[in-house]
C-alpha cells in the first residue's frame, strides 16, 4: 500500500511532466463513451492548464440529476476503482458507473474535460476540469 507521501510526491511528478509536456484535459465531445475511451484520460497529477479550471460537479447534483453522487469527492473528483475488481457497492466508482456518470456530465456540458489528478494503489481520482475560453451556459 502506498503511503500519503509516495501519492502526493508522484501526483506533484505526474504535474510537472504534464506542463513541461503541455497536455491538457481530455475533451469527449460529440462520442459516446466506451472503455476504451478511459484509456485517453491524461494524466495531469496537480497541474491545472492555462484556460482551465477545476469544475466542482457537487453543484450541479441536484439539478443534473447526476447518478452515484454519494461517491464524488468534496472538491468535485471522482473517485474510480483501478484495480478491475471494485465492487458496485464499495465507495469508489466502478468502470461502468464511471462511464455512467461521465455520459451525464457530458450531456449536460459536453464541452468538459477529464484528468487523472491523484493516483493510488487501488484507486484514482479523475478531476473534472471546465474550459474557462469556452462560453458555454449551464444555467
């Protein structure tokens, strides 16, 4: 099991390689998300792109309906199982209920984007991330 300093010291890692390499959230516009598709989420570790920010999904619960909310972290985060052996009831999302909630996200602000922001043994944290040089109305 990895400890709070070895997840925090490769989080920070992952952050510098995605700036050095200016990568950016991974955008799923017009797609119907499968499996596969998990596999292009970068991994952006604690680095936040210029012309993006972190999009706090909790606020949009209530009115988007949004499935599994008892599993999205404080800041918005979701919290996915890696291993391949999460069960549909522990507190982590599974990959189904993972590409569940992504599809609502997306259909209600398709212009969104995914980072893997925090890695673990057993599970990740995807951020939501919003494309602040996009004026799109959510309201």
């Amino acid at each position: 099991m990895m400890d709070i300093d070895t997840i925090v010291a490769l989080n920070k890692e992952a952050g510098n390689k995605a700036k050095r390499h200016g990568i950016k959230p991974t955008t799923f516009e017009e797609k119907t998300l499968d499996v596969d598709d998990l596999k292009e989420i970068e991994h952006l570790g604690n680095y936040v792109p210029k012309g993006w920010k972190r999009f706090d999904v909790n606020k949009y619960v209530m009115k988007w309906e949004l499935p599994y909310s008892h599993k999205i972290l404080d800041k918005g985060g979701l919290f996915v199982d890696s291993s391949g052996f999460g069960r549909p009831d522990e507190p982590a999302l599974t990959i189904e209920q993972l590409i569940s909630l992504m599809a609502k996200l997306l259909s209600n602000k398709p212009t969104l984007g995914f980072g893997i922001v925090s890695t673990g043994q057993f599970q990740i944290t995807i951020g939501v991330f919003e494309n602040v040089r996009v004026n799109w109305n959510v309201f």
